[in-house]
C-alpha cells in the first residue's frame, strides 16, 4: 500500500539543499574552515557532505524539506588505515611483477 505525501508540502531543490548544508557548516565551524590544514572534504553531494580532521568525522545532511542535521562522531578505523591497506597491495603486486619476471628470466 503505498501513501502519497500531502500536496502542501515542498521539496527543495538540490541546489537549495547545497547552500544550506553551506550555511550550516559555516556556523558550526567558522567561516575559516575551508583552510587547507582545517578540513578535508571526504564526501560532498547536494545533500550530504562529510569532513573529516584527524580522527573526528563531521556529517552534513539535508533532508528533502530543508532542514541540516549535523552528526559529529569518530573516524572509523578502516577510515585511518587506508594508506596502509593501500601500501600493503602495492607491495603485493610489486612482488607479483618480480616473481613474474624472474620466471620469464627478464631479470
């Protein structure tokens, strides 16, 4: 069974969803925080974005009527140790490559 929403009710726009997720931030953190050493953007879209600093995550949503929810919580731990993971798979494959061409006898 499904319901339709009552006709009074306005959604807004995606650009209009952006400039408030914009107002909040700004009066949350400051008109300052877009310094680069402040934070880092880690996902941005018309309704939500989140910023990161350390190990502290901000989240930004809006929801379809206009209204800006702001979560504040930890950076998970797969979050922090995506360099490492990403190191570790390079060297994976490096040692790939060198086994290879040691079979072949180009080294």
């Amino acid at each position: 069974m499904s319901q339709t929403p009552p006709s009074d009710i306005e959604v807004i726009a995606p650009a209009q969803a952006r400039a408030n997720i914009m107002a909040a931030i700004d009066a949350h953190l400051g008109a300052d925080w877009r310094r680069e050493d402040r934070w880092i953007v880690v996902h941005d879209s018309d309704y939500l974005m989140r910023l990161n600093q350390g190990q502290k995550n901000i989240d930004f949503a809006c929801d379809l009527l206009g209204e800006v929810s702001i979560t504040d919580r930890e950076a998970d731990p797969l979050q922090g140790s995506g360099w490492l993971i990403a190191g570790a798979v390079l060297f994976a494959w490096l040692l790939v490559a060198a086994v290879i061409a040691k079979i072949s006898g180009v080294v």
